[in-house]
C-alpha cells in the first residue's frame, strides 16, 4: 500500500510503501487490576478486550483443583499446584493465566498477583482426559520464588487461584487464610 508523504518545503513529493504491523495471529493477553481481568485477542482481522471479575464461580465446570506445595518466609509466601477445567486444555503457557487473588477479610481490598506455570506430563488423566492437551495447567509463584507481600494492607486475607482462559475466568478458594503482619507472613486456618 502507498501513501503520499507531504514533502520537505524544498523537496520533491515522494512516495513511500508503508506496511500495517502484523498482530500475531496467537494474540492472546491478559492482565488484571486486582479486580478484573482484562483479556486482549485477535480473531480473524478484529481485536477483542474483555473484562471480567477475577474472582468468578462457575458452578458447572468440571475441574481438579490441587495444592501441592507451599511456604512462607518472612513477607514471602509461596503456592504452586494444578488446577485443571475440562475444555480448557492448554499446553502453551500463552493461552491462559493464572492468578493468586487475596482478598482482605475486613476492607475487601483485592491483590491479583500473576502466577507462572509449569509444563507437566499427564496432568489430564486427573479429569479422564488421557490425550494431552493439558501440560500447562500447573501453576506456582513466578520462578519458584514466592510472592511478595510487604507492601500489602495488613490483615488477613482469603486465597483464590483464578484461571483466565480464553473470556473465561475460573476460581477455587484455597482452604486457608494468609495473615500479613509487620514481621511478615503466616498461613492461617479458614
């Protein structure tokens, strides 16, 4: 495509090709407020933004939800585990994401804090799903590394895993409170 350029005042009128970005055709992000998740992709030549509560219950999904490790030191704490939705089977990292959403017990304040993910083998056999398709439905704090609460309100707060996929947004409540003082953080019962 061409278009015409308005010249310098001394020069000649010139033509110049200019060529559209090209989105790529696996755009899929999302991205949240604390409250919200935001979700941008492309579908054939459009772009799409979604929003959505980041905490969301969806009553008929069928899911496995697992907690399999955790800890706290300091104002760190850490949570990894699966958490799988039949139909939302992803084994790219970029289809979906996960959040750790705390929701304060007292003011309501929502953080939503991005998870990583893990590739694991066999993961949908836990849903009776046994041809792949669900590798990276593992999910943890970034880089095994822990989360970060040190400039959080103190208090104490409930715990969701939420699950962004595609303009869906899934959720389960972890079965413990984390309490965040100024010495640091601690797991507490619901």
């Amino acid at each position: 495509m061409r278009y015409w350029c308005l010249p310098p005042p001394s020069a000649e009128p010139e033509y110049r090709n200019y060529i559209a970005p090209k989105l790529n055709s696996e755009l899929e992000q999302h991205d949240s407020d604390g409250y919200y998740n935001y979700r941008l992709n492309k579908q054939k030549d459009s772009l799409f933004l979604t929003k959505q509560p980041i905490i969301c219950e969806q009553k008929d999904a069928q899911f496995h939800f697992s907690l399999k490790n955790t800890w706290v030191k300091d104002h760190l704490f850490h949570i990894e585990g699966e958490f799988l939705v039949k139909g939302a089977d992803f084994s790219e990292f970029y289809v979906s994401k996960y959040y750790c959403v705390l929701r304060h017990c007292e003011s309501g304040k929502q953080y939503a804090v991005a998870l990583g993910q893990i590739k694991q083998e066999n993961l949908g056999e836990t849903i009776g799903n046994f041809n792949g398709g669900y590798q990276a439905c593992y999910y943890a704090s970034m880089n095994l590394k822990g989360i970060d609460t040190a400039g959080f309100e103190h208090g104490k707060y409930e715990m969701f895993v939420s699950l962004a996929y595609q303009s869906e947004v899934f959720s389960h409540q972890i079965p413990q409170l984390l309490a965040i003082n100024e010495q640091g953080c601690y797991f507490d019962k619901l």
